[in-house]
C-alpha cells in the first residue's frame, strides 16, 4: 500500500470518526426536564389508560397540548407521594401557581401549523404513530437541545443517518410527507407551513 | 517519518471524501437554514394559548371572512371562513399571509415629515394650521365604512371635499350611475342568476371581486364541463388566467374592447336578437370587426352565443361606457341576473381623481392603494401602515396594519345584497399608530368616533327588521331582542346580510349610444389591487395565484 493511501485513509477515518461519533455529541446539549415525570407510573397507579385523559381536546376540538397545572392539581393539589419530584410540582409549581416549564420533544418551529384534532380525530392515528412509546415509558428520556437549531434532537431523530427509525423516531417535515404519501392525502405548503 | 507538503493535501483530501460520507455537511445545512428562521430580529409569536378567532381582511374592499390562529394573542395564520355566505371560505394569496405584514420591514413605524422622524403632535398642529387656511380634501380609499363617515363629516363641517378613489370594479359601474341615478356603490352584479357572462378582460377567476364568489360559482356550474351551466366568454388580447379556463375565449386586439361591445350590440339589435332597448351604436359591424381583429362572420356568431342561454351580462374590466351600454342591449339593468341595485343608498362621490384646484391639503386615508398620487401642490397628509416607495408625500403617518383596529366591512364593491360587518382588532399595534379617523377626531373632538358610528350602524340594521346574520348560526334580524345584542353579535365577526333587491327597481335610460373611449389595458387580478408590499408567503403565490382555481383544487 501506498504512502498516499495510508495518508487518505487516515483523512478518510478521522472524517469518518469526527462525523459519526464527535459531532452529534458536540451539536447537542443535555438538557433535564424540570420534574422528573413518569408516564408509566401514572398509567399504573392512578388508572390512566387513555393519553387523552390529560393531553385532552378542548370542546372545539383543538388539542390544549401539554397538560396545565389545574390538570395536574386534579391529583396534587397536595402531596399524596413521597417522591421528590412530587414534592417539587407541589411545593414549587401548583401551590405558586406557576407552570411546569416543561421541555417539548416535539416542539416545531413557530411557521409549523399542526392539528392533532385532524390526525388523531379524523385519520385515526394513534398517539404512538409520531410519538412512539412515550406513554409506557417509566422516565422521560434525555432531552437534547440542538445548539445550532435551538430544536430537540427528537425532530432529527436518534440516528444521525435517520435510516431504521421507528414509528415516533423523528418529526422532519420528510417524516410528514412520506406519511402523507403512504396515506394519499394531499396538502399543499399552506396546509402546515403559516 | 518527515511530513510533507503533500501529505497534508493528501491528508485534506482523504478527510473532504469522509465528511462527504457523514452527516456533518447535511445536518449542518438543515441546522442553520432553521437557524435562519430564528434570528433575533424575526419576530417570534409568544409561547401561549393557540386560540382560532374570526375576523374580517380589511386591505381590499373586498372584506373577506378570516379564521385568524392566534398565539398567545398574536395572530399567526390566517385561512377563510368557510360558513360566510360571500367568501365561502375563499381568499385571496396576499391574505394568506397578510398576518407577516405587520412585521414587515417597510411598517411605517413612526410619523415622517419629508422624510425627518416628526411626532403626531407636529402632525396634528399641522393639519390643523391647514384647515384653517383653505380648504381640505380627503380622500377614503373603501367608502362606507364607518371611518369614511368619519372622514366625510370632517370634510363637511370644514369646507372641504371628501373624494373616493374607487376600484377597478366600482369603476365599471360608474356609467351605470349617470344612467339610472343610481350610486355605482349601490350597484352590483346578480352573477348567481345569470347564464352567460360575457367578460371583456375582467378577472373574473383571477382577483376579481370577492375571492370565493365566482369562483365558488364557476366550479359548481361549469369547471370541467363541455356545455356548462354557467357560460363563461372571455373577451381578452391574452391568453390569461380567467381566459384559458373560460367556456369560450374571443382573442381580440388590445384596446379594442369598446368596439367589440359596440359591435355587439349592433349585431343584436340589427338581427333582431334581443328587443331593441337601446340606442344603436354608430359602429358598424364591418369596422367593429376589424378593429378587434375578428372576423364580421364570428362577430355575429358570437352575437348568437351570446344571448343564446340568458340571462347574459357583460362585465368590464374598469370604466368602460360601451360595454355598459351593452348591458342596456342585452336587457341586463335591473334584470334577474344583471346590473342590480343592493342597496337604496343615493350617496355619490367625487373619484379621486377629479382636479383639486386651490386645496391647501390633501389628507389621504390608509385604505386608498399606495400607488394613487393626488394632482394637486397641496400639503399631502398620508396615513399608511406600509411604504411602498416612490410616492411623495409632505406627512407620512402610520396607520394601522393587519387586524390591528376595529373597522366595519360594508358591501364589497360587486355585491348583489347589502352586507355589514365588524372586523374585531386582533392584534396589538408594536408602536404608535393612528387611523385616520382617529386624527381628525383627535383636530376637532366634536366629530364621532368610528364605535359611536358602528352602534348608529347597528341600531339602523336592528330597526331595520331586515336581513340575516351569518354566524356560528343563521339568524333573522327580526329575532335579535336589542340592537345591543345584534352588535355584540356582529362583533363576534358574523355578517348581516340585506335581503335580495326586488327584481324592476332599477330603471335606466340611455338615449345615445355612448361615445368611443380609449379602453383602459385590462388588468390581471394582481394589479387590481396594488399592494405596498408583500408578505414572504404571499410573495410567489401572489404573482402565480394558482390557489385562486376552483374549490376542488384548492389544497389550502
């Protein structure tokens, strides 16, 4: 072998490495959600079966997103725990009357208009379908901010290459379209971008 | 080992071919084209409740029905309202993202005089000095609101003149006005009744008039079929939008437009086509024929078409008293399917464009279309809430933008009924603004403000005992217990519409046969109403309009 292929090659490799392994960690930042929340444990203790249950739909049929204070005060008005976290909901969210600033996965940009009354109500999908299984899971996983984007690392999804993603891994606008295209529905830009 | 020159470049090249193989530069343009959309000076929408209010458009005089998404109180998309009985849910590129134009670079944010940042009291002190040399004229771009009474009262009671600047399709009306005695704003067109329209260069699927009307019309009765319900012939030197969708095109020389309709009409009277209402035009079919560079046999064939499904109604693109003349041939004044009268209004105004001989200002409200210049040396008060350039002015006075004051909506210019509407202020004004009406409230405080005159408005409508509201329901006027209660339901952005005029309540009489003038070009329905500026969304939809087609393409 050559003096120059070995040259490339090393080129070739610490591209290689840079790419795949430092620069995803060097884009994102760990960030913590300010309560630690456990869907799992709500679903087993208190019964909660349906994600509609505290993510509801308002009476005109619009999603209210996450769930607010009185939604949460409905079970911890007070402390029926000894968990930390409930204490920390209680004590410094619901009794001052402050909300949870939670940090949304799947938060888009302000010009993405996104009706969960018209997938979920009208094309039948499933909370799972985009969000995966978040609802079972027994914590909330890391949140990662993209530095540059200012974006969780969800609307990327967890796979740098974006190949073998699973239902819920990801939410470019690419993710919607190929949806769309499977299901022949037709929209044109102003039907999400505003 | 020694590293050489070479080896770095080797080395470059061999790392330049494995970036290619990572995400690095895709993910990077991804990460900075968002980023982009997140510079500090982007205005982002507060993080609050997503809220859908309704509303009306106020930049055309067209009124178009919104359903305005607000977040955390600032509006953030616009779409129409589908259950309003006029736009039937319809609108217009430039409203899609009319929203984005609040923020738009070019905002007249501040009060300018020649060009120097001034105040409003500067301002203020100023119009008042000239309203106490000479006389003023001011001129409303959309009459009828309760602004314009404003407006109006103000030109009244201080010896001025009050002036409308009228659109293209206002100004088609206008010689039906000397003919009848009708106000042309109290004119409009039965399109739901007629079986032929005959368009001479109009955009009827393009811009004009209400968005959703005709082309609600024209896609129920006559997209896609071979003989259709509804008869669409468009007169016109190009092949436009409205022309390449219409049941038949005529391909006529530019400005030939009067000696079309003139022969046309010659040819319906000389075969006996329609019974002889009118003058006969001194044009013979022979020279009609050539002008328009058609031949006399199509010419007369196209006579035949015309009045072969009637009712027939001729509609120009601008002021044009041939083709309204033709309209008296055809038996379409006043005729089911014709030119009606909606409204039992007299009021008549002074165009724009009249000379203004000896004013000593010239005060020009925000509804009047940017590219309107007075002829006049007078000082120019201009109330806009955008710059659109090139245009002088002595005063230029920041106005409302998009939703950012209550105004009312009254007839859209080609209406067939009387409407009214309160457009609701839904969105706080970033600095100070004023409307015009507010200025001349604020120079003599005896005049009424617009609320006093939306209640007057509301109270005349509740005693009325007339019309319906459109709303969340349909409501008659006459079950409305108290004005009160009929304005608090306008305010929720409902529309009260008048009932259907008689059929025989206008009469006309024209003894001659209008004399020939030069047709004014015909215009695309992107010049009909001449926009400052544009909104980034609107930018390539606006031009293209192609979401302006029939509701069953319209993917909005």
């Amino acid at each position: 072998m050559s003096r120059n292929s070995i040259v490339f090659g090393f080129g070739l490799a610490v591209a290689l490495f840079s790419g795949w392994v430092l620069f995803p960690r060097a884009l994102y930042v760990n960030q913590h959600q300010p309560i630690e929340f456990r869907h799992k444990i709500h679903a087993e203790k208190s019964g909660i079966t349906d994600c509609a249950q505290c993510h509801v739909f308002r009476d005109d049929g619009e999603f209210a997103g996450l769930p607010s204070n009185d939604t949460c005060a409905g079970c911890h008005s007070d402390r029926i725990g000894t968990s930390p976290a409930e204490a920390k909901l209680v004590e410094s969210y619901i009794k001052p009357g402050h909300e949870v600033p939670w940090l949304v996965y799947s938060r888009q940009p302000a010009n993405v208009w996104f009706s969960h009354s018209i997938h979920v109500k009208r094309a039948g999908l499933n909370c799972t379908d985009c969000h995966g299984n978040l609802g079972e899971s027994d914590q909330m996983h890391l949140y990662q901010v993209n530095r540059i984007s200012g974006y969780s690392r969800d609307i990327w999804g967890h796979s740098m290459s974006r190949l073998g993603r699973v239902p819920g891994d990801g939410m470019k606008m690419g993710d919607c379209e190929d949806c769309h295209r499977r299901h022949g529905v037709e929209v044109g830009c102003l039907g999400c971008h505003q | 080992m020694k590293v050489t020159r070479r080896d770095l470049f080797v080395w470059g090249a061999g790392a330049a071919a494995g970036l290619v193989f990572t995400p690095v530069p895709w993910k990077l343009l991804d990460d900075v084209s968002i980023w982009t959309q997140n510079w500090p000076w982007i205005p982002q929408p507060p993080r609050g409740p997503v809220e859908v209010k309704q509303s009306f458009c106020s930049l055309c005089p067209q009124g178009c029905a919104l359903k305005v998404k607000t977040a955390g109180g600032w509006p953030v998309g616009i779409a129409g309202t589908s259950t309003n009985p006029l736009t039937r849910g319809a609108l217009c590129p430039l409203a899609f993202g009319a929203h984005q134009l609040n923020w738009h670079p070019q905002r007249v944010r501040t009060v300018r005089h020649n060009g120097v940042p001034s105040s409003w009291s500067d301002a203020r002190a100023a119009f008042a000095k000239a309203c106490s040399e000479g006389p003023v004229v001011i001129i409303d771009g959309q009459p009828g609101r309760a602004a314009s009474t404003v407006l109006a009262s103000f030109a009244e009671k201080h010896n001025g003149s009050y002036r409308v600047e009228m659109s293209p399709e206002t100004r088609a009306l206008m010689p039906f006005e000397s003919w009848t005695g009708v106000s042309a704003f109290s004119l409009g067109y039965d399109l739901e009744n007629a079986y032929t329209i005959v368009s001479f260069g109009a955009p009827l699927l393009d811009g004009w008039g209400v968005p959703g009307r005709f082309t609600r019309l024209w896609a129920e009765r006559a997209a896609g079929r071979s003989d259709p319900q509804l008869r669409l012939i468009q007169i016109e030197d190009s092949l436009s939008h409205t022309a390449s969708r219409a049941w038949k095109w005529v391909n006529i020389r530019p400005g030939s437009e009067s000696a079309m309709a003139a022969g046309l009409a010659r040819a319906l009277i000389e075969e006996k086509l329609v019974s002889a209402r009118g003058p006969m035009p001194v044009i013979t079919i022979s020279a009609a024929a050539s002008q328009s560079g058609i031949s006399e046999s199509a010419l007369g064939e196209l006579a035949r078409t015309i009045v072969a499904r009637p009712p027939v109604l001729a509609i120009a693109s601008n002021h044009n008293p041939e083709i309204a003349a033709l309209n008296v041939v055809l038996g379409a004044v006043g005729a089911h399917g014709g030119v009606v009268r909606r409204s039992k209004r007299t009021g008549k105004y002074i165009p724009a464009e009249a000379q203004i001989p000896n004013a000593r200002a010239v005060l020009i409200d925000s509804s009047v279309p940017w590219d309107f210049a007075p002829d006049s040396n007078a000082e120019i008060f201009r109330f806009v809430a955008w710059d659109g350039g090139l245009q002088k002015c002595d005063w230029l006075l920041p106005a409302a933008g998009f939703l950012e004051e209550l105004t009312d909506i009254p007839n859209a210019p080609t209406s067939a009924v009387e409407t009214y509407a309160i457009a609701p202020q839904l969105s706080k004004p970033q600095f100070e603004i004023q409307s015009a009406a507010q200025f001349l409230v604020s120079v003599d405080p005896t005049l009424p403000t617009v609320e006093k005159v939306i209640h007057s408005r509301c109270e005349e409508l509740f005693h009325q005992r007339a019309g319906t509201v459109y709303g969340q329901e349909v409501t008659g006027v006459a079950k409305f217990d108290s004005a009160q209660k009929l304005e608090a339901e306008l305010e929720k952005a409902s529309t009260w519409v008048g009932d259907p005029p008689p059929p025989g309540e206008l009469r006309c009489e024209l003894r001659e046969w209008p004399p020939t003038m030069i047709a004014e070009s015909s215009q695309n329905w992107a010049s009909t109403w001449n926009a400052p500026v544009l909104p980034p969304l609107a930018t390539k939809l606006y031009r293209e309009s192609s979401l302006r087609e029939a509701p069953g393409r319209r993917t909005v």
